[in-house]
C-alpha cells in the first residue's frame, strides 16, 4: 500500500531487490524489520521451517491452504486457471466468470469451514470448491448442505433474474450445482483397496428412470494420489494439477515443469513471492488461523460426539439394567409359582399314597 497525503502513516510494503538464499541471510533480513522479525518469532518451530524453506526457495508454497489457493487461483487474475483447474477436475468444459462472495453463504455460522471458493459459470451453474486439511465427520452429510445451500444461492437469483417475474420463473432454469472437496487426509470410508482417488457421484433411482437432479458432487483424496508414483500416473491436465497441489520441494517442481511446461508462470509467480516476506507473512497468518478455527470446530464435534456416544451407552445400561430387574422378577415370580406347584403336587402324592 502506497503512501498518500490522505494517509500519511501508511508506509509502503517490504519488498526485497532479491529473495534471501540462505536461512542466515533470510534471519538478517527479518531483524533489520522488527515488525517482520516479531511475527517471525511468534511462530511455532514447524511453521517457522516452513516459512523458511519457502523464503529460502527450498520448497514452494502448501497450495492446500487457502489464502495460497486463492492466490494461485485468484479469478480477478487468473479466471482461465480456475476454468481449467475445474473442467479438468469435472471432465466437462467449464468457464467461470465470476466468484461469489463468501459473506452471502446461507448456512449461518458455518462460513469458516463451507466453500473455499463458490464459482459461478457462463450458464449459470455454481460450483463449490473446498479442501479439506482432515476429514470432517459425516462428509456425505456435509456435501448434501453445500448442495443445497449452492442451489438455494441459485434459486433466488433466478428468480430475481432480470426479467423474470415470479410468475415467470420456472424449474427448467436450474442448472447443475457442483460441490468438489479435496481431502488432504482422507476418512477411513473414502479408501477403496484399489487406490482410487477420484469419485463422481449424483442421485439416482434403483429403478433406472432418468430426473435431472442437480446435484453433483466430486470427491478427491489427495494422499491417495499423493502414494501413486509418478511414473505410473496419467500424463493429462487433470494430474498436472493435482501434482501441482501436492508438489512441495523444488526438484519435483522441475520435473513437473518439464513435463507441464505451462505450468511454469505459476511456479514464477509462486517464486515471485520470496521477495515480498510482508504479503507471505499475511498469507501465513491467514492460513493458520483458518486451521485453527477449523481444528478447534473438529475437536468440538469429535468430543460431541464422544458425550453424544456415552449418553447413548448410559441409556442403554440404565435400560438394560431395567430390563434385567423385570426379568429378575419375572424369574422370582415363576420360581415362586413353581415352588407352589411342586408343593401342590407333593401334597396330592401324598394324598394318593395314603388312600
């Protein structure tokens, strides 16, 4: 941000003539900023070796984090990355043309874990793309609320559309939504023994009749992909992006460069940023702090889910404990009956010996 009159104590952005080569030199730098140098400081020692290696250009940037993510697929930029990202991940020609805000998203109090980026395309479908850093609980459940959040998003504007009245709108104007989730550590329910690490799903009948149902969904488990070598992969577009969010270290960029040569404005412009250690520094803070609120809201449904199990368990004891008592006194209650009918029988014995 520029200095100006009206805002006299900006100050201009740090941007260094050349990126640091060595962690001693980078570590120099960052001293001479005590700003820089105090957020440095305050990060845990596995972050700080990842900001390290990526401002010593010994790694690239963990594109599964959000604000990289956006970065790379920023669409004000880069509209013609995010359309091949998506049409090669959906196997259909896909334009987008614009991305929607994530303030409108209608699932209050969920804006943090839904929708890394919500998409809409040239005919009008909308398209959900998240990735997850762990798998969520209940993942099919979580799709379906995208969905329909996605399809209520697109409802309204329809029926706000430009020369459409209410009485003029019709179902017909539904596109397709599309919800993709990229699975960094995929759950135990999306392994298959045969590796796959894509899945495509939609609703259907058991009974073979064709409805458009809009929904669509794309499942991707990035370490199943990731424990594929790469001589066995297919040389296509779809695993030159997938490689490019799994690549971390500079020799595998190289040989993914050689293989993708348009790939590399996107590793430049990654690179590029090894002279700008404020905006880097922003980006970091950014993605921490969304894994933060993200594994604070896992921890949360996993330990209520935990109380939720041991309520279950402790009904189901007190239950059993009822059933056990009635049946208890169902056994007294026929032992006693027993115990009569045996003295009935032995006082007729008795009778019919003594006659």
């Amino acid at each position: 941000m520029l200095m100006t009159s009206d805002f006299p104590f900006q100050r201009p952005p740090v941007i260094w003539p050349e990126p640091a080569d060595t962690t001693e030199e980078l570590s120099s730098r960052l001293r001479k900023n005590s700003t820089l140098y105090d957020r440095y400081q305050r990060l845990d020692r596995k972050w700080k070796g990842r900001l390290s290696d990526f401002l010593t250009g010994r790694k690239s940037l963990p594109l599964t984090y959000d604000p990289f993510f956006k970065f790379i697929f920023n669409p004000d930029y880069h509209q013609d990355r995010l359309s091949d990202f998506v049409s090669s991940i959906l196997g259909i020609q896909i334009t987008i043309v614009e991305v929607l805000s994530m303030e409108d998203t209608l699932m209050d109090g969920e804006s943090y874990l839904i929708m890394d980026l919500v998409a809409r395309t040239k005919d009008g479908s909308i398209i959900n793309v998240e990735i997850q850093k762990q798998g969520y609980d209940f993942p099919g459940e979580r799709m379906a609320c995208y969905a329909s959040d996605l399809l209520l998003r697109q409802y309204i504007k329809v029926k706000k559309s430009h020369g459409h009245s209410p009485h003029d709108f019709s179902y017909r104007d539904i596109k397709p939504v599309y919800v993709i989730v990229i699975f960094e550590h995929t759950t135990p329910e999306l392994r298959l023994e045969n590796n796959s690490y894509i899945h495509y799903g939609k609703t259907t009948f058991d009974t073979g009749i064709e409805l458009h149902m809009p929904e669509r969904f794309c499942i991707i488990s990035l370490d199943v992909f990731r424990e594929i070598p790469y001589s066995k992969l297919k040389k296509c577009t779809q695993s030159a992006w997938l490689l490019l969010l799994s690549t971390e270290t500079l020799k595998d960029a190289e040989r993914l460069i050689l293989d993708y040569p348009w790939l590399e404005p996107i590793y430049q412009e990654i690179a590029a940023l090894r002279r700008k250690p404020e905006e880097v520094f922003d980006m970091w803070s950014e993605a921490l702090l969304r894994m933060d609120e993200n594994t604070l809201k896992y921890q949360v449904e996993r330990m209520q889910a935990e109380v939720d199990k041991l309520k279950q368990d402790a009904i189901k004891s007190k239950q059993a404990a009822i059933e056990s008592d009635a049946e208890n006194q169902k056994l007294r209650e026929q032992a006693k009956s027993d115990q009569a009918r045996i003295a009935e029988l032995e006082r007729l014995l008795k009778e019919a010996h003594t006659v």
